[in-house]
C-alpha cells in the first residue's frame, strides 16, 4: 500500500465519520483559537503601555526641589548649575512650568484660547468618588502654554518638524521667541509653515522659531497641543513666580542612574534632613521614566505569565479532549483494525493509515482554530478599541504556528498510540473486538 | 500438500484452574483443491482451528506448514502477506467495513496486495460479478441483506484468487435459501480449483463438502472422505 492510497482511506474514513472527527477537531480548534486570543490580548496591552513611556521618554529624570524660603529662585538657579556640571551624563535641562492662567494666542485673524479650562470643565462628567472625568474633544485640542529651556524638545522627547528650538541667549534675555507642538501647529497655521511668523500671545508678540512632530500617543493627544515659551517668562506670565520642576534628559539608561544618584546627593546636600528624618527649608524629589518603564516592564512580564498559563491549560484541555477522543476512537476501531489484518494488512499500513488520519483532523482543527482565534482577536480588538483608544491587537503568528504545532503532535501522538496497541493483536483477538 | 498441521496445541490460562485446550494435540493434512468441512459442536474448537489455519492466530504448540512454509517461523509482515495473498476469509458475521461500500470493501484485500489502482477495480468489479453482486457495488453494508453482505463477504474473500477460501460459519446468520445459494457460490469455487475449508456446526451444511473432519473438545475424532451428489 502506498502513502496516497493510505491519505485516501484516511480522507475517507474522516468524511464517512463526520460527527466523530468533529468533534475530535473541536477540541483543538478550541485550544488554538484560545491561545491565539489570549496571547494576542495580551501582547497588544503590553505593547500599548510599554508605547506610553517610550514617547513619554526614556532616560528622562523629573526633579522636583521646593525651597520654603526661596524668593529670589535660587533653587532653580543651583539646580540649573549643578546640572552643568553633569554634561558627562546629561544632554540637557529644562524647567516644565505650566501657565494655568487664561490666555490667547493669535495669528492673523485667527484668535484661539489657551487653557481654557472652562471649556473641559463643561464638558466633564462627575465620577462617582467626587472627582471629574475629562473626556472629550476639548481636551484634545485644548491649548497649552509651557515654560522652557533651550533644551525642552530634547528634554521632552520632541523632535523638530521645522526651525529650531531656542537658543540660550534668547531663554537668558528673555527675547519673545516661542516653539509650538504639532497640534498647535496646526490649529494656528493649518498647513503653512509657521517659523519666522509672529503671533501675538496675550498681546505682545511673538516670533515662532520652530515647531515639532506629532508625538502622537493616543491616549494623550494635549502633549501636542503645547505652546513653549522661554522659562524666563515666568515672572510676567506666570503668577507663580518660582519654577519647581525640572526635568533633564540623560544620555541613555545608566547615565539616568548615575545622574539621578547624583541629584539626589546634590539635593540632600541642599535640602538636609534633620535629626527626625525630614527637611526644615524645603523638599525635593527625583524620579525617572526609566523606573515606571521598569515597573511597567515587570508587570507586562507578569501578565505575561499569567496569560501563558491560563492558554497553556487551555491547550492542555483541548489536549486531553483530542486524547480521549482519539483513545475511543480506536479503540471503537479495533475491530476494523483486525478485519484489515484479516485481509492482509501489514502494521504498518495500519499504523500509517492512523497516523495520516489522526494529522489530517489535527491539522484541519489547527487552521480552523488558527482561523477562529484570528477572527476572534479581531473581534476583540475593536471591542477593546472602543474601551482603549487605539488599541491594536494582532495575533502573533509564532505563536499561532506553536499552538497548531503542539496539537498536531498531541493528536497525532495520541492518535497513533492506540493505534500500534491494535495493530499488534493477533487478528483473531482484534475481530473479537466490539 | 497445501496444509500440515502436526499435534498442534491452543490452550488458554495454561497451567490454571480455568485452563482451556481449544485445540488439543491436532494433526491434519490437506491437498490442494480439496473440499473439507470441519465439524463440531459449539466448543469443539472448530473456530479456533480455523483462526489457526488462517494466520489469524498462533498456536501454543505444534508446527503447521502452509504450502510448505513453517508459519510458526514466520514474521508478522509474512503472516500479512500469506493473509492477504494465499487465503480468503468468509466469516459468519460478514466483517465488512461499515464506512465503505460493497465496491470499496471488496478492493481493500487488492489495495493492500498492491495491484495497480487501473487494475483492482476491475478485479473487484469481477469478484462481484462472481457473486452476483456487481448491481450493487456501491451499496453500503447497512443497504444490504445479510445474504448480500455474506455474497460481499465472499467477493472480497476471492477478490486476489486466493488458493484456499476458509469459511466460518458462511450460512450461519442467512436463511436457508440464501444459505444455499452460498454453498452454491463455494461449490463453484472447488470446481475452479481452490481449496475449501468449511467449518460448521451444522451436519447439512457439512453434507456439501467431499471430506469431514470432526472435532469435540478440541481432538479429531473423525475423519473421512464422503459422496455428495451435488445436483
């Protein structure tokens, strides 16, 4: 007999048994398709949060130093020069100050506000804990001022689309110069190019030297929507006149602890603690993206884990299943094994005949459940999508293979064993068989 | 001689209380192209014969040459080999695959014989043929009366020409019109030369065949030639 002949009668016997194979397919497409859901579930979570902190920035260090008695901003001021003397490690600082008072800006004939708050607190739903939940176009779009060095795209994670950002002079003589995120951008020029223009910002005016690409984060459309100003601006613009916050931008992931170690130091030095273990003359805090990318990282890793586990036992069911059934299946055959001996067929037609039926179902259940787990992750994406904006799930094919793979060779395992068992009887004891 | 079997031995549980000798200590010879009924009461150890004969088992003890091949000495690939090309089987219980059709049940012994696929189906077309069963061909067992399944049974059995047709019981499950009509089929094959063996507990359907071979509690206990005015 050859390998056709026996593909034939395999083919045939899986048609003439359509319920039996059914449901021997069943078992694996159930612990296919589940794997692939999950593991694709899982994956695009993962990646979307992992996404988050890379725009957000890596090797980005946040300092916060508040001095109680601090009226000149000097803390700033020592910050800024003890910075310096990191250039080994840092590529640059830059003080994040938001302007939380009303403003506008204009250009042209086009006038736009910025912060205007109002306009999301109109829009905002209460929750239930007190709190308010922003939602909504006007938080998209909502403009923003911010106070920066000549540093804050590099520090920030931007990256310049057009012009420049400031120059050190022009942050030190506080020269009315301003750089504009993406989404200002375009709300003010549309498609023009706006370097060079002037715009006028709470009435005085002033030059655009550069603006910058979309970061585009999905879940954080207003880190586009910023206006930067030099920091020098603060006293005016800003009623709050000492800046707080700092944010530096190290040159990659060991310099960031090195760094952060060091502003620690530095800052203790300037902010002792006393003999009760807190500060009299101020607080300071340091803290890097690189911790929560970390934490962010580990807790991937473990809903990882948990996942693999929950569509590996899943696996193992549809295993079970695909053992039981072919176990009955041929033992249920036995005695049309030994009327195939009777009429002479070798074992090892029997057991090839077997062993192609047993792949054949297991492969058909494979793709099919392949095929249902694709659609499947489909339909969980735009479920999710609907709940997490812009979250994407794609099944990984690696995955899909090894779960096809691991079944395939479950059934087939467990399809030929019994298989070889009957094969081995004497005819006679094998047609005694019901 | 085709068949030699020499004080051949089936017991079952040897040695414990339930010990069963099926075939106790059987010597037996038979020429080619003769007609021998083996008869005996239900017990006698007739069937397991047969399935010893047939390959389909192995005895305890004993030596038997098929042809002159010592089958104990035989490896399970030969024993598929003479199964498949020098014996035919008709069981009392037809033993026809279910999923597959008269047609198909019948090219199963050629497919395992390795006869081309342009050639088997036209052998098969011809054993049917024999049978009286090519109208039906792509009829499924559960389509059919057992009569025409025995005849199926039987078609499969002659499909690769075997020399020796072993009969179990072959008019055991049909009634007596179908049965004869089945005896009428295994006399046309002696005519044609191949040698058959017939085993029945019944002394009428022994009556068809020209030498009896009876056994109880697995001895011979008688074994001689008889007239049989077949017309």
């Amino acid at each position: 007999m050859n390998l056709w002949q026996a593909f034939k009668m395999a083919f045939k016997s899986i048609a003439m048994k359509k319920t039996r194979s059914f449901l021997t397919m069943l078992g694996i497409i159930i612990g296919v398709a589940s794997v692939v859901i999950m593991v694709s579930v899982m994956q695009g979570q993962a990646k979307k949060s992992m996404e988050y902190f890379e725009k957000m920035g890596d090797n980005k260090i946040e300092v916060q130093a508040y001095a109680y008695y601090d009226m000149n901003n000097e803390t700033g001021q020592k910050l800024f020069d003890y910075c310096l003397s990191l250039s080994d490690l840092i590529l640059g600082i830059t003080p994040n100050v938001e302007i939380n008072e009303k403003g506008t800006i204009q250009y042209g004939s086009k006038t736009l506000p910025v912060n205007d708050w109002d306009a999301i607190w109109a829009n905002a739903t209460p929750t239930g804990g007190g709190g308010m939940m922003i939602s909504g176009d006007p938080y998209e779009t909502m403009l923003r001022f911010v106070l920066g060095s000549e540093s804050y795209g590099v520090c920030n994670n931007y990256t310049l689309a057009g012009g420049r950002e400031f120059t050190y002079l022009e942050v030190e003589k506080t020269i009315p110069v301003c750089v504009l995120g993406s989404g200002a951008k375009e709300q003010l020029f549309g498609f023009t190019d706006p370097v060079n223009e002037i715009v006028t910002i709470n009435g005085d005016p002033f030059q655009v030297v550069g603006w910058f690409e979309s970061m585009d984060v999905e879940y954080n459309k207003s880190l586009d929507n910023i206006i930067v100003i030099p920091y020098t601006f603060n006293r005016s613009m800003n009623k709050n006149s000492s800046i707080q916050r700092y944010v530096i931008k190290a040159k990659d992931a060991q310099s960031t602890i090195e760094a952060s170690t060091k502003l620690e130091a530095f800052l203790l030095g300037m902010f002792p603690l006393n003999a009760d273990g807190w500060c009299e003359t101020g607080s300071f805090r340091v803290g890097s993206d690189n911790s929560y990318a970390e934490n962010a990282e580990k807790q991937n890793l473990m809903q990882s884990l948990v996942m693999g586990a929950i569509a590996g036992i899943s696996l193992l069911v549809g295993g079970i299943g695909i053992m039981n059934i072919m176990l009955v299946t041929v033992t249920e055959r036995t005695r049309e094994i030994g009327i195939r001996k009777a009429i002479g067929a070798e074992r090892s037609s029997i057991i090839t005949q077997f062993l192609i039926e047993s792949a054949v179902i297991c492969s058909l259940g494979g793709l099919l459940g392949i095929g249902i787990g694709y659609v499947g992750t489909m339909i969980a994406g735009k479920l999710m999508a609907d709940v997490f904006e812009g979250m994407i799930l794609m099944p990984d094919p690696a995955i899909a293979i090894g779960a096809f793979l691991f079944s395939v060779v479950l059934g087939v395992i467990f399809g030929m064993y019994p298989a070889i068992k009957a094969s081995g009887l004497q005819p006679v004891v094998a047609l005694r068989a019901d | 001689m085709l068949i030699d079997i020499r004080d051949l031995y089936k017991i079952y549980n040897e040695g414990k209380e339930s010990e069963v000798r099926a075939l106790d200590g059987v010597t037996l010879q038979i020429n080619k192209g003769e007609f021998v009924a083996i008869v005996g009461q239900s017990g006698s150890g007739k069937s397991t014969m047969m399935n010893v004969l047939g390959c389909l088992d192995i005895p305890t003890y004993g030596e038997y040459y098929l042809d002159g091949n010592d089958i104990g000495s035989l490896t399970d690939k030969q024993l598929a080999r003479i199964r498949n090309r020098e014996i035919g089987f008709i069981f009392q219980g037809y033993n026809l695959i279910q999923e597959l059709d008269a047609l198909e049940n019948v090219t199963l012994p050629l497919i395992y014989r390795g006869v081309s696929v342009f050639d088997r189906e036209d052998m098969a077309m011809e054993a049917l043929a024999k049978v009286g069963m090519d109208d039906r061909a792509h009829h499924r067992p559960s389509e059919m009366s057992g009569g025409q399944q025995q005849r199926v049974a039987i078609a499969r059995a002659i499909a690769t020409s075997p020399p020796i047709i072993m009969a179990d019981e072959p008019t055991g499950a049909l009634d007596s019109k179908t049965g004869r009509h089945v005896l009428e089929i295994l006399r046309g094959l002696y005519r044609s030369g191949t040698t058959i063996l017939l085993i029945t507990h019944d002394d009428g359907i022994a009556a068809t065949a020209k030498r009896v071979v009876r056994l109880s509690d697995g001895k011979i206990i008688s074994d001689k030639p008889q007239e049989v005015d077949w017309e």
